[in-house]
C-alpha cells in the first residue's frame, strides 16, 4: 500500500526497474523453539511476516493458532498461506465484511480464557495492535513476542534513529530488535518517537506529488 513518498515511488516501479541497494536481512532473527502452543497474531499486511514464523513454529512441533486481522475483506490476503502453516485460523476484520466482525484481541482474549494452555503470543501489526495484544496477555503472564517498527534509516545500529526503551534499557530496533517482549516495551514513547517527523514527510509527500502530477 502506498502511503507516502517512498512507498509511492516503488510502487511506480515497472518489471525491469530496480532499486540500486538492498541489504539484508538485518537484525535478529525471530527466537523460534518448542513451546507448546504458540498463537501468532498478524494485523495487516504483517501477514507476510507471521506466515514462515508460524511455519517455522509448527515445523519445531508447536501447535499453532494464527489470527489475522484487517480493515476489511479488500485488505485480506495469504489467507490460505497462513490456514496451511496453522494448526486453526480465525480471521477478523473491523467492518464484518469477512470473517468475523471485531479486533484481533477479541479472539486472542478468548483463547486465553479457553481450555488450551497458551505457551506464547507472537503479535505483529501496527504499534497500536501489537500494544493491544500485549495489554491483553499481560494478566495472563504468558510471554508476547512483539517485532517493533520504529522508525529507521540505517539499518545497522549507527543512527540511533530506531531508539526504543524495553524493559528500561535503550535497545536499537534495527540491531537488538525487532522482536521483543511486548510487556517490557515502552510503547508512548515508541508512539511518539514514530510521529517525529510528520511534518516532514507530509511536506517531501505534497513535493513529490506537485512533481509527478497527482
Ligand atoms: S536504524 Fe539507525 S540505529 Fe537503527
């Protein structure tokens, strides 16, 4: 989806452009082993994401419960992908309009008051979804592994661009992240630190729209 400038210009690339540098992967690979029953949670477009994490889970032995959640059904996809790494799905959208109606926490909640032993959550999404996830098994004690999206530019520890705190420590997303646990994220200031630059981007947006005509 685009968004801004730079999502925009990839999005005007055509089969046969490139981008002159790509490097990766970066950071910390996510802490994969046998839990028990893991439930992964994807908001969005972080389906793309969860999808070899759930894999990589169930490929350990793990039993796992994937919940996908979007704004509506236009915005589903990897349905099937996530269904055949999963060992149950249950898909949500915040209009109804697919799946059932609600927040993915509403599903999440109901499994941790269910019968099944939860053994760990993995929630990725937006800031605001993963914070949720992590407010929602917090009472619960059970571990919630959350991959931290600040904002970055270089990508290797350098900048301190990606600074967050966790757990009281400054921790760099880029380098020591960008799993981490979710109850242990100070997630105002996360929340802060992302809106930084807004002006700036809204003011390098409207440029480049003036520029390319839209
Ligand atoms: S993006 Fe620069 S230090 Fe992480």
């Amino acid at each position: 989806m685009s968004v801004g400038t730079t999502t925009h210009r990839m999005a005007q690339l055509e089969t046969g452009d490139f981008i002159s540098d790509f490097i990766g992967p970066l950071g910390l690979p996510t802490h994969i082993e046998k839990f028990g029953t893991v439930v992964c949670v994807a908001g969005g477009f972080a389906v793309a994401t969860i999808m070899p994490i759930a894999r990589s889970m169930q490929e350990k032995g793990n039993r796992v419960i994937s919940i996908m959640g979007a704004r509506n059904k236009d915005l589903i996809f990897w349905e099937d992908e996530l269904r055949n790494v999963s060992d149950e799905l249950i898909v949500t959208t915040d209009d109804g309009s697919y799946g059932r109606k609600g927040l993915v926490t509403e599903p999440l909640k109901e499994l941790l008051d269910g019968d099944q032993k939860i053994d760990r959550v993995i929630a990725i999404g937006p800031s605001i979804m993963m914070m949720a996830c992590s407010r929602t098994t917090e009472p619960y004690g059970i571990k919630t592994i959350v991959s931290l999206n600040p904002i970055m530019v270089d990508g290797t520890g350098m900048c301190g661009c990606c600074r967050v705190n966790v757990g009281g420590e400054t921790k760099f997303a880029c380098v020591d992240g960008p799993d981490f646990d979710g109850h242990q994220v100070d997630w105002e200031l996360l929340f802060t630190r992302q809106r930084s630059y807004l002006e700036q981007e809204k003011t390098s947006f409207e440029d480049w729209k003036r520029q390319h005509g839209f």
